[in-house]
C-alpha cells in the first residue's frame, strides 16, 4: 500500500548537489505497470492500482534485459520519462521527493511525500514552495504525462484551471 500526496512545485527551492537519475516507462496504464531504471545495475518493475491519496502498489526487480524487452514495448504513444529525483528533508521527519524532469516534459517540477498512514497525509502542512495539490487528480499521473504531449497536456490542464504557471514553461 502507498499513501502519497503529490504536488506541482511553485518555486524550487535549493537543490542539494545529490540526486537519482532515472528513466521510467509505462507498459500499461490500468492498472498502471511502470518499469524503472534506478542506475546502471539497477531495474524495477511496479504495478500500481488505484487513484489519489491510498494506492495498491507492488514493486520487484527486474534484470537489464527484462527492461530492455519492456522499453522496447511502452503503451502506445507514450515516451520514456527521464528525470532527477532529490529528497528533501523536512519538518516532522518527513522527506519531499521533487523530481525535475528532462526529455519531453523538461521544465515540469512535481514534488510527492509519502506516509505511514492517512491520518498523517491528511494533517501534513505542506512548505510554502510547494504548489497545487495534484493528488486527486488523475490528470497528472505519471502515467498520463507520460504521452508524447505530457507536456503540452500540463499546459492545457493548468490554463483550463487558470493556475499560476511561473514555473512552467
């Protein structure tokens, strides 16, 4: 089970000098199976069910070649997404992870914590350079900015909801 809210950034705050590069692609969209590359060693695939705040979610690893064969069959019109994932420390011993993309969604900055429970989702004060909350948004799954357009789809979503898009480009 995960228990995470997500948020789009409204400002970056200071990054620190360490952080995880990865790359990640959806076979499948429901439920929603993603293959990860964590480093040159390292693979993952994950199968997540569910939408918002509480989610099924099972992860195992997979060899080089396993996602190999995988990337190779992405859904349909959809990109690998490359990014850079930092964790963050903040109050009450929790931990941001804000994630800067590159690629096709480079300029997007989104930013997830996660929980032990929902009672401590759902009382966490998010700090001031967090933005709005996507979490209850299906819209912004990964696996939907994943599209060819993920881009162009944020622009879109953001103009209709007539949100302040500094941040975006």
């Amino acid at each position: 089970m995960e228990i995470e809210r997500q948020f789009l950034v409204k400002m970056l705050p200071t990054l620190p000098s360490e952080y995880e590069s990865l790359r990640q692609g959806y076979v499948a969209l429901l439920p929603e199976i993603r293959i990860r590359q964590l480093d040159e060693t390292r693979f993952t695939l994950t199968v997540k069910r569910g939408a918002g705040l509480v989610r099924e979610e099972w992860e195992t690893e997979i060899s080089r070649t396993e996602f190999d064969s995988l990337a190779m069959r992405l859904y349909p019109d959809t990109m690998m997404i490359e990014k850079r994932r930092y964790r963050l420390p903040l109050a009450e011993g929790y931990t941001a992870e804000l994630h800067v993309h590159d690629g096709h969604l480079a300029g997007f900055n989104y930013v997830e914590v996660e929980f032990l429970t929902e009672q401590e989702a759902k009382s966490f004060a998010p700090p001031s350079w967090f933005g709005h909350e996507v979490t209850e948004d299906a819209r912004f799954s990964y696996g939907t900015l994943a599209r060819k357009d993920g881009m162009e789809f944020v622009r879109q979503i953001l103009k209709e909801q007539e949100w302040k898009t500094k941040d975006i480009p």
